[in-house]
C-alpha cells in the first residue's frame, strides 16, 4: 500500500464558467505552507505566501461498526477579500485512511471530487484553472497528510469542505483503538546525503523526501496565542461485543450505553482545539468461548457481510514458555525532545530496563544529529550491565537534529544468536520528512526481527 498513496490524487471541478480570476491583493499577514498545522485553508498572495482563511466551524464524526470506522469532518471557512481568490487546505487523516468522498462548497455551487491519477489530476486541475472554472486538487503528501489547492473563490464566498474516509481500527494486545489526527506537526528534514547530492536522482526515497518539504512542514504554534480551530467532535461505536471499557488517554469523554450494543460518545467539553491527536480504546468483556459478530450492508444490488470473531480470554498457565530476547532501545534526544518529552522518554527506558530477564541481552542507541551506542554489541542484562545502562538512560538531555536513519541502521544490523527473540523499542516524538527512506530499511533489514 505505501507505493501507492503518492501516486493518486483527487481532482474536482465544475464545468460551469465562473467569472475571470483576478490575481489576490491583500494586506493580511504573510504565511508560508509552515501555518497551516492544524487542517488550516489560506489564499495565495501574488508573491506566493499565504493569508489565512477564517475558520467558521469545524465537526468530525466518526461511525465506528466492528474494526471499520467511517468519518465524516466538515470545516467551513470564508472569503473576506475583495477579489477572486485561489486557496490551499491542508489537513491530517489516519495513515491507513482510504478517502471516498470529498465535496466542496463554495457559495451556492457543490463540487463533487473523482480520484485520478495523481499527474493527470494536476493537468485537469490547471486547465479548469486556467479557463476560470472553480476547481480543487487534493494531493496525498504523507499517508496521513493531504492538501487540497481551490481555484477562483468569489468574494466574500463561503467555502464549506466536507471529507469522508474509512480505515480499518488498531487492534493491538486484546483492545481496540482508533486515533483521529487533528494537527499536522512538524517534521525535521535531514540534509540529502553526499551520493543523493550527486545522483540528483528524483527516483531515490530520500531525495525525494526532501524536494517536497515545503508542501509538509508545520511549525509549533505559541501557547500563549489561546486555544483555535476548536472541533466538535461525536462518536457511535458498535463494537460487535460486550465491553468492559472505554476510554480515551487523549480527552476526557461522556459516554452514553444505547442499550442496543451502541454507544454515544462525545466531549465532556464540548468542542477542543486541534492541537493533538484523539485517541478511543475499548476493550471486550473477558469470555470463555469466541464471540461471533455479523455486520450487513447493502450497496445497489450487492450485499456485503463481514464478520468478526472475538477470541476468548487466553490461559496463561497454558501460554507457551517466554523466549529470551534481544532488545535494542533507540531514543531520540534531539532538540524536539526538550523538556516534558525527554523527562518521559527516560523513564519509559528506565521502566524498560528493570523489566528485563536475567536471559535476555540488549543495547542502547541515542541519536540526535548524530548517533551513538551504549555497548558495542548487546550484552547480558545483569546487574551490572544494568546499572551502566540506567546511569546513561538519567543523564540523556535533548539538543541537535532528528537523524533517524542511522541510527535505526545500527539497530537493524546486528543478528542475534538463533534462541533470542530480537525487539527494536524506537523511543521519539519526533515527525520527519524522510519517512518513505525509513520504512524502505526496515522493509528491506527488518528479518525476523520486530521493531
């Protein structure tokens, strides 16, 4: 699927002629692609930066029946300007959403979006463009991040954006999940190599990273600047189960049992800003015996079933016996990783350390702008390995670049002895810009490992 997402684009244009586009004068605040974290929409200046767009209302719904979750985010904004304007949108979704649907409104006229080929859907974009049709172009960056561009906005229009998208939800140690990105962050972008410098070939990953980094990049906004872009945000989750919980690590929630195996679940505060991801877990109910679920749904003619199969609680008496492993911890101490991260990312190593077996091996690696290892190879995790490696973990501090790469090399290139189970634990907060080169390396390195 990763080879995919960078290839397709959805183009959306109408082929009723709009009065001529005059080029965008306005005297608001210069901004570059930078401003737009949270799923902002700016005009374009005639010197290419950006004015930021009033955002009137933002919702996001979410259906979520069995492991599938449908959303449905609405986002209205307005022209305050004089002129006919071109505009750009960008927003964050899950990195295995499919988008199906996006619709524009902009005035009284609606705009149906077509996936096409991601090229030809430029060349059509540009030409309604062009000829002064209303248009939008939305373009996958990232695979969870996609811009939209929209072509002669009348003034003084409302321009409402409906999208809707589906992915399949997280599940992942016997719980559920789902996490609804609401701010696209910033991502670092390490200096092209010396041999990318003189291939200057646009086909290599990483090259390929950096020559769109002006499309992806979003800066912190100030704290002090209050809390905007408020969401309002509803839920109805189906789960197929009984349930023994749900929760959120991200937002406090109320929650409503709809006596029908349903249940509603909103904000406790009503709306909240999109300055972090949301996050709902539910978990099934302990039962001896699978659970069998059934979900219909018509389309046309056809009839689509899926089905889910809960499995039962695991004996663990009767869970076979614990392999010995290799455990290699990278951790980021670059200067994105400055105060409360760091603070946590010691103490999860920490944590990690003392849960080791007496059987096991491992290693450290930090990495900044540079890398480097605690041991030159793994070694026993003995009381006195231990300790070294604690005292190192408490005096790790946060400064430099976020070069990921090397660092993940080092951890993928060594091969453990046949009994050890080899586990990479990657500790970062950080996004960068490279990704495609880093999930090529652990595809290519990754083995029988597990990252």
């Amino acid at each position: 699927m990763a080879r995919i997402w960078c290839q397709l684009a959805l183009v959306i244009v109408t082929f009723t002629v709009a009065a001529p586009a005059v080029q965008a004068q306005t005297a608001s605040p210069s901004l570059s692609i930078d401003d737009l974290e949270n799923g902002g929409f700016a005009f374009r200046n005639d010197d290419g930066s950006l004015a930021l767009a009033p955002l009137l209302t933002s919702e996001a719904s979410y259906s979520i029946d069995g492991i599938l979750a449908r959303a449905t985010i609405t986002q209205q904004f307005i022209n305050p300007h004089d002129e006919w304007q071109e505009g750009i949108y960008l927003f964050p979704l899950p990195e295995t959403a499919a988008v199906d649907t996006l619709t524009m409104h902009i005035g009284d006229r609606v705009i149906e979006g077509r996936i096409e080929r991601r090229e030809e859907a430029r060349v059509q974009y540009e030409a309604a463009a062009e000829a002064g049709q209303q248009a939008s172009l939305v373009e996958q960056e990232r695979p969870n991040m996609f811009t939209a561009s929209v072509a002669n906005i009348a003034p003084g229009a409302l321009i409402r954006i409906e999208i809707a998208f589906q992915h399949a939800v997280d599940v992942r140690d016997g719980s559920y999940s789902l996490r609804l990105p609401l701010v696209v962050g910033p991502r670092f972008t390490p200096e092209p190599s010396a041999a990318l410098l003189v291939s200057n070939n646009p086909a290599e990953p990483e090259h390929a990273a950096a020559v769109d980094a002006d499309r992806v990049m979003a800066p912190v906004l100030n704290p002090a600047d209050g809390l905007i872009n408020l969401v309002h945000l509803t839920l109805n989750l189906a789960p197929g189960f009984p349930l023994s919980a749900i929760e959120s690590s991200s937002h406090p929630l109320d929650i409503t049992d709809n006596r029908d195996g349903s249940y509603s679940i909103t904000i406790t505060d009503g709306v909240i800003p999109a300055n972090k991801d949301f996050e709902l877990v539910w978990s099934p109910a302990p039962e001896a015996s699978p659970h069998i679920t059934l979900y219909r749904e018509q389309i046309g003619d056809q009839t689509y079933i899926l089905g889910l199969v809960t499995p039962p609680v695991t004996d663990q008496a009767n869970a076979p016996p614990r392999m010995p492993r290799e455990v290699i911890f990278v951790i980021d101490t670059s200067g994105s990783m400055s105060g409360e991260s760091i603070r946590q990312a010691r103490s999860a190593l920490l944590m990690a350390l003392q849960r080791l077996h007496n059987d096991d091996r491992f290693n450290i690696i930090r990495f900044a702008s540079d890398h480097a290892a605690l041991f030159d190879s793994p070694v026993a995790a003995d009381p006195d390995n231990l300790l070294i490696a604690m005292d190192f973990a408490a005096s790790l501090d946060s400064g430099g670049g976020t070069n990921m790469l090397p660092a993940l090399q080092t951890a993928l290139a060594d091969e453990p002895p046949a009994r050890y189970l080899k586990q990479i634990i990657f500790i970062t907060d950080g996004s960068v810009s490279n990704e495609s080169r880093l999930f090529a390396e652990v595809s290519q390195s990754l083995g029988n490992a597990r990252l």
